[in-house]
C-alpha cells in the first residue's frame, strides 16, 4: 500500500508514494539510459510525474510534446496516477 | 487483429490472399519502402521501434474504422520492426472493396492515421555515421 510523505513547509502532505513501472522508446530511451524502470513517487498525475522524471534524466522533450499511455491504453497527462501503473511517455510519432 | 508487427520481412503477396471477397471487384495495396534520403541528407537505413502492445491495438483501431467508413470487404495491415536497409518495405496495408475507389482512399487515409497516432518510431542512420529518432510524421 502506499504511505503518505510529509513534506516541509507548514506540514503540508504531498501525495501518497505510488511504486509505477515507466517504459521509455526513441529518445526518451536513449536519455533515460534505460528501456525501463520503477520508481516510487508521491506525483498524482503522469504531468508530474515527467516532471519529476525530466529533472531526474534530462530529457529534452517537454511535456507538451508528449503523449501518454498508462497499462496499455491512451490517457491524458492530468489522469489519476496509481499504485502498480503501467506508465509509458510516447514521444512523437513516425511510423510508416 | 487486423493489425500486425513483424520482425521479419513482408510478403506482400501472401498478405493479399486474405482480402479475396468474392464480392469485392477491388484489390489494393500500399507498401512503404525505406527510402536513402530525407531533408537533404542521405540515409543508409531506419530501424523502427514500438510499443507494441499500443501500437497493435490502435493499428487494429484506425483499420476496422477504415472497414466501416469505406464500406470495404476486407482490410489488413503489417508493420516491420526492427533495422530495415534502403529499399527494404516498412508497412503493407491492403484493402479489398466492391469499387475500387473506396479501396484506394481506405488505404491513403489508414497510412495518415497510423503516422499520427500509433506508438511506433525509427531511428535515422545517416551517411556520415550519425543517427537520431525521427521526431513526428514526415
């Protein structure tokens, strides 16, 4: 279960710590180092949480320019972030 | 699914086979071949990735939306992966229709979708030895 982390600053919580599993393509990939990862955070959307992980690799992509899927299907990047999710950050496109 | 990913090279032919309707008076096929130059620079080859999971699902998606909104018999797609040399077919879509109207715009319209939205990349090799991850549709 996730427990709550006590951030300072008038003892205000921040969110429940989550264990998530991040896979990373393309060049997200190629600067994480990694083709996956867990990571325990108390972010509460995938927004936050590629904030977070920005910072942590240096990825140059923005936010903005992604897309999200969380266990395997499209959602948007102020959804609910849970315990065990399946998060992937998609980088533009280019199949074909 | 209607929607594949290959790790080995596609057979075109074969693929077809599966559209045959003995109501559809039209067959046609798209292939997308790894081409030696994008803006101005010469390319040696692509490897293409994926979330292959997503990408099967949303392939499979786009397809059985161009069934219904071209009214065909039959439609069908492959997706290679992996590192393909200069000529070598990336993607195969197929459509079989009564007219073949419907089947050439099914399979223009599939290959605008797929390039917007299905979780799949390729990395450039270049000739001087450089490469990088093509970013968005080109």
């Amino acid at each position: 279960m996730g427990r709550w982390v006590d951030v300072e600053g008038g003892g205000e919580k921040s969110g429940i710590v989550k264990r998530v599993r991040l896979e990373y393509f393309a060049v997200l990939r190629e600067q994480a180092g990694v083709s996956s990862e867990f990571v325990e955070t108390d972010t509460a959307t995938p927004a936050e949480l590629f904030h977070e992980l920005r910072n942590r690799h240096g990825f140059t992509l923005t936010s903005e320019a992604l897309r999200v899927a969380i266990n395997g299907d499209f959602c948007g990047l102020d959804n609910e972030l849970c315990e065990g999710d399946e998060v992937v950050f998609i980088p533009p496109v280019a199949g074909g | 699914m209607t929607f594949w990913l290959s790790d080995h090279p596609i057979e075109g032919s074969r693929e077809k086979e599966r559209l045959a309707h003995p109501g559809a008076g039209a067959f046609v096929s798209f292939e997308g071949w790894v081409r030696n130059e994008h803006h101005g620079r010469a390319v040696i080859a692509l490897d293409y990735d994926a979330y292959r999971p997503l990408a099967i699902k949303e392939g499979s998606r786009i397809l059985i939306e161009a069934q219904t909104r071209f009214h065909l018999s039959g439609i069908f797609g492959i997706h290679r992966l992996g590192y393909l040399n200069i000529g070598e077919c990336a993607v195969w879509i197929g459509a079989s229709a009564a007219h073949r109207r419907e089947a050439f715009a099914a399979c223009m319209w599939v290959m605008d979708r797929i390039k917007e939205t299905v979780p799949i990349w390729k990395k450039e090799y270049f000739a001087d030895g450089s490469s990088h991850w093509v970013q968005g549709a080109g």
